[in-house]
C-alpha cells in the first residue's frame, strides 16, 4: 500500500516513514510546498493530511493531484504520531510487524 503524507513537521519525517513501514505502506512525505509536488505525488491508495501543520494551499495542490483517482484522503488536525498511527491502523487491513529486538 502506498500512502503519501501531507504536512506534518520536518523532524518528524523519518518517524512517520519508519511508522509506515510497519504497515507494509511505502510513504512520501511532504512538509513544505515544493514545485516538484505536482509530479511526485503520484497515485497512492492513502493519502493523508495533516492540516494543522500544512497551507490551504498546499492541501489543495495534493487533493487536486490526486481527483480523478481512487485514492482515500484521511485528515487529521494533528501531527503527531499517535493521530498516523490510528489513520493506518484504520485503513490497512494488516497487522503491525514487530521490530526485532537487537
């Protein structure tokens, strides 16, 4: 499952990729308003907005990208890990896989 992330805070960026790869999700991430943002949002099965953290205009860019797909969009007004964490346990069918103990 693919899922890009809109807004969020830029020191979280790995910890929502790491959070995702639990979920078997490959993710994007997008803190700030690129001009490539267009081109790289691509087609994914979840795409979810952090709005508290995001511009008006940068969420309508990516739900703009994304029209015309069969994408789910999921909001949430925070950004932290807790609000991903039940957006992806809601939309994935698949059960965390536990990291291995070093």
């Amino acid at each position: 499952m693919s899922v890009v992330i809109v807004g969020g805070n830029e020191c979280m960026v790995r910890q929502y990729i790491d959070l995702c790869k639990k979920y078997n999700c490959r993710a994007k991430v997008f803190c700030k308003m690129h001009d490539g943002l267009k081109n790289k949002v691509g087609n994914p099965d979840l795409m979810v907005l952090l709005t508290n953290t995001t511009s008006h205009k940068m969420v309508r860019c990516a739900i703009s990208e994304i029209k015309g797909q069969n994408t789910v969009v999921a909001r949430s007004h925070s950004s932290s890990i807790s609000a991903l964490k039940n957006i992806l346990e809601a939309h994935t069918a698949q059960e965390v896989t536990p990291c291995p103990k070093s």
